[in-house]
C-alpha cells in the first residue's frame, strides 16, 4: 500500500484551533517535523485541511 511522507513547513502560530489540531493528529510539533503515514481517505482529508503548511510526497 502506498504512504505519504508528510513534513510540516510553516508555523501553526497564529493558525486556527482546527489547523492546530490538525497537525497535532498528524503527529507534526515543529517545522521540519516529517511523519509517514498510510495513505487513505482520512489522512488525505487532513492533509487537505492544512495543505498551506505541509509539503506532501507519495513514498513507498
């Protein structure tokens, strides 16, 4: 099954509550924090929420 490899980029500071929370159930703290994750529809969905502070790439 394929995976993505998320890593966070910019700062959740000044951010909403839900983009804050957002990255927390991703299992990103700071910039430059990188987490693989499977790739389904949930984890899809929250990269999409906060698609301006992550950068998102499909590994194997």
């Amino acid at each position: 099954m394929a995976r993505l490899k998320v890593t966070q980029t910019r700062s959740e500071i000044g951010g909403k509550r839900n983009h804050r929370e957002t990255l927390r159930t991703l299992g990103l703290k700071r910039i430059g924090d990188v987490v693989v994750k499977e790739d389904r529809p949930e984890i899809r969905g929250m990269v999409r929420t906060v698609t301006h502070l992550v950068a998102v790439e499909e590994v194997e």
